[in-house]
C-alpha cells in the first residue's frame, strides 16, 4: 500500500502537472471513443497496453472479460455497455481476454469453485467457450487453456450482439467489435478475423489501418 501512496503523489506532482490542460479539459466530459472490456486480472493495463492516455478508453474490468448476454436481470457490465453505446456513442468495443487467465481455468474446472459461488455462477458465462473446446479437440483441459481463452473472447463478443442497443449500432454500421488476446510474457496481442475465424497478430489483422496510419504521418 506504502508503494500505491506515494503513486498518487508521484502523480499529482508528475503526470498530472505533464497533462494539466487534458485534465483540466476531462473536468467537463467524457468522449472515449473506445470501450475496452478487459479482465480484473491485476497484470492487464488496458492504458498501458495501448498506450492511451485518460479519456480515450471506457473500461469495464471484471472476472475472465466477460458480457453477459442480454436479459432483464441488470449487471454492472450490461449497465456500462448501454452507458457506453446510447450516451457515449462509443464506435468500438474491444473485448480482450490475456494469458494464464484465472477465470478460465475455472471455467475448465468449475468444480473448484465450490466455496465460491459467486465466482462459479460468473464464470459460468464462459462455459459455451468450454464445451467448443471440447466438440473440436474431444477434450478440454488445462491443456486447452489458450484455446478456451481465444474462443471466450469470441462468446463475448456473440453475448454482446445480443444487447438490442449494441444490435442496433452494428445493422447501422456505427459499432466495430474487437477480439483480443494478450500475452503477459511475450508483451504480444493477437486479434480475432471474422473471415478466417482465427486469431491473427495484431499487426497483420490490422494491416489495412496500420498502412493508412503510416501514409498520414
């Protein structure tokens, strides 16, 4: 905790004093154009991972990045979707999912999560991902962990077309959905391709995006 104070004070005289006129300017609004929906995991830094500064992500964190579909039962993460989409107006989600995740492997073994039934209940969000798995590979074990990891990702970005405000934007051609997978050790982030259904480095799924960003600079 020693460590996190003296963070905010570093901030207050460093970060802060660096970027006043942004703060000053965020004092009045937001307009992020992005909604990042990650995991809680303490070792993924959505801002630290795209290198954004405050104001360009809205960030929902949660147990294994998930979204749960869509239903008259309110959550914070249906919540912050709607918030997201009908009064930000965001025009992209990124639902990224990262390595050795800890919300998977329960999902693989939700057995393990009997003295947490909260957790359980949650994570049984992602058991579709689980049993694609297994129809594909005839098993679905802690071996199977990055696979279940990348075809999370995907079932949450099915869940959140299920959302009718999220439904609308996409038929309108005003929401983009993005799938993401980070590797804590290698620092690398492979991103889903609809046309193959595969996940591809982050470069190459974005090669057509890169190139125009380099033709402007």
């Amino acid at each position: 905790m020693q460590n996190i104070l003296k963070g905010v004070l570093d901030f207050q005289q460093g970060a802060y004093r660096d970027h006043a006129s942004l703060f000053t300017a965020l004092a009045h609004g937001q307009s992020p154009d992005v909604m990042f929906i990650g995991c809680a995991d303490s070792r993924v830094d959505p801002n630290a991972l795209t290198q954004s500064l405050p104001g360009e992500l809205f960030v929902c964190r949660n147990a294994g990045n998930i979204v749960p579909p869509h239903s008259h039962h309110a959550c914070g993460e249906t919540a912050s979707l709607e918030y997201a989409l009908a009064v930000l107006g965001v025009s992209h989600i990124i639902v990224c999912g990262h390595s050795d995740c800890g919300a998977m492997k329960g999902a693989l073994n939700p057995d393990a999560l009997h003295d947490l039934p909260h957790v359980h209940d949650w994570i049984d969000h992602s058991r579709a991902a689980v049993e694609a798995v297994r129809a594909v590979k005839g098993k679905a074990d802690i071996e199977d962990l990055d696979a279940v990891i990348e075809q999370n990702v995907i079932l949450q970005l099915r869940h959140i077309r299920t959302h009718p405000v999220a439904a609308a934007r996409i038929a309108g051609g005003q929401l983009t959905l993005h799938g993401w997978v980070f590797d804590i050790g290698s620092g690398t982030v492979i991103a889903y391709d609809d046309h193959s259904n595969g996940f591809l480095p982050i470069a190459e799924r974005y090669a057509d995006l890169s190139a125009t960003a380099a033709a402007s600079s």
